[in-house]
C-alpha cells in the first residue's frame, strides 16, 4: 500500500472523505526550483493610492510559479479536479459547522512538499469561476513566500492586524489585475507568530475576512504541520484542509502524523504533488526543500 493510500485509509477509518488529486505543475525535466533573487523583474506592481497589483502572468511563467503557456489546459483540468468538491463544500455553508468551509488552507506535512506552489494555482484556478472570489493569505509568517513571489515584502499585512486591533483587515487587502483575485501579505516579521494565530485576534480577523464577502473564499498559505507550532493553530480555524504530499518523498509516518494534528473532517482532499501522470513525459514538478525553517533565503516550499 503506498503511503497516500495509507492516509487515506486512516481518514475514511475516521469516517473522513479524502479524495486524492493530482497537483500538476512543471515537468521534472524543465528548469530547476527559482529562488526569489532570480526574478527577471517583479511580478507585480502597486499603485499605492488604488491598493491593486497589477501581475504578470509572463514572469510568473518564466519563474516557474505557472505552467508553460502550451500546457494552460491540461494544466488547468488537473486544478478543476482539485478544487470542484472544496467550493461545494464552501458554498453549501450553512452556519452550523463550527469553521466556515469557505476558509480553506493548503498545508503540509514538511517543507518542500510544494504547498505554496499549489497555493498559488489553486487560487488563480478559483479565480476563473464566475460566481466566486479568492482572497490568497499569505499565514506562513516564518518563511512568506507568496509575499516575496508577488513583491510584498514591504506591504503591511497580517502581522500588522494582528498586532493593532485597531486596523481594518480588508483595508490591507490588495485587489489585482486578475479578475475575483485579491491577496493579503504576510506583514512585518514580528516575535511569537504561534501565539497571534492562535489568539482571538486572528479569529476576529478571519471571520472579517469571510463576512466581507459572502462568495468569497479565504485561501490560506500555511506553514507545514510538523516542524511549526504555527501550522496546528491555523489548523484550528480552517473549514477545509488540503494537505499537500510530494510523490515517494514524503514518509508515509509524516503523514499519518500529520493527519492526527487535524480533525479529519475538514479534509479536503490529498494533492500528490510531483507524481507521474499517465500521458504526460515526465512529472508534474513542485518546488525543492527548506532550510531550518523561518530562513528566508532557502527555496520555496
């Protein structure tokens, strides 16, 4: 039994639905994982009095973070697979689960699993549908890698709120140049992240986030469960938890732990990232490993 299987196994012993999807992305004999000092150029830009980004699909591409232009629809059918059961489950919100469903964090097991990259396409392939909108959260606080991907770094976010209970969330979420796309940085580095997430605040925050917009979903780029206290704590407010798996590198052990961290009804589903998909050469491709995690300067998860 393989250890996706494993998983899945456990959960549905739990009485959990964890459908198991393929998470595409670059081939794995194409380039090798970009680090942020790579970039040709930013792949957005602010005009700071309007809150917007405008975003380049082309360096987006070129950096890895977006399929080549000639896979766009093979690509995006992997993505459809992935995200139909989790906006059914959002919208059949009916106010009686104990977290809003439209809440939904893509996480891991460990670093290098390929979460943000999935984050990311996950988000721009709910950003096409026609009746819904995507708010991207960077929470990975310790290692903000949607924030340096879009060239936020600087942005106030998250950790800011956190901190001033006197800011309004939405006021520092940035609307963008693709249509039902919005994203709220990670903000300022700050001590004892673990704490703010788990704190009131943070539930106050997400629940602002959920009712500005009653179509909206809330899509939260987390840290990994095992090696980061803060993973667990956003755990807790997430309606549905997609976990993501790198093929034959992710211990089957990895996984069943990290699954005991969460309750396994707000399972979304499994992604496998970088695994063989039948017609295709090569791999669908995630991003390589961390460091010690919270430095900055190893390559995206």
């Amino acid at each position: 039994m393989s250890l996706v299987e494993q998983a899945i196994s456990r959960m549905r012993r739990t009485g959990a639905e964890a459908p198991l999807k393929p998470a595409p992305g670059e081939p794995g004999g194409a380039r090798k994982p970009v680090v942020e000092a790579s970039l040709p150029r930013p792949v957005s830009e602010r005009a700071s009095s309007a809150r917007r980004l405008t975003i380049d699909i082309n360096s987006l591409r070129a950096s890895g973070y977006l399929p080549e232009e000639a896979k766009d629809r093979q690509f995006a059918e992997h993505y459809r697979q992935i995200k139909r059961p989790l906006i059914q489950r959002a919208l059949a919100n009916d106010g009686a689960a104990p977290t809003d469903p439209r809440v939904i964090m893509v996480t891991s097991a460990l670093p290098g699993d390929g979460k943000t990259f999935t984050s990311i396409n996950l988000a721009f392939s709910l950003a096409r549908e026609r009746d819904i909108s995507v708010l991207l959260v960077d929470t990975d606080l310790l290692k903000p890698h949607v924030s340096k991907i879009f060239g936020l770094q600087k942005e106030p976010g998250l950790m800011e709120a956190l901190a001033d209970q006197s800011i309004d969330i939405e006021s520092l979420v940035l609307t963008t140049s693709v249509p039902r796309l919005s994203i709220l940085s990670a903000g300022s580095p700050a001590e004892g992240t673990a704490e703010l997430l788990h704190s009131d605040r943070m539930r106050e925050i997400t629940a602002n986030l959920c009712s500005h917009d009653p179509k909206r979903i809330v899509l939260l780029d987390s840290p990994p469960l095992l090696i980061t206290s803060e993973g667990p704590a956003l755990a807790a407010l997430a309606g549905q938890i997609v976990i993501v798996v790198r093929a034959g590198q992710t211990p089957s052990r990895a996984i069943l732990d990290a699954v005991s961290l969460i309750d396994t009804n707000r399972v979304g589903g499994i992604v496998l990232n970088e695994a063989p998909v039948q017609g295709m050469k090569g791999y669908y491709y995630g991003y390589g490993s961390y460091g010690t995690y919270g430095d900055n300067s190893s390559p995206k998860g």
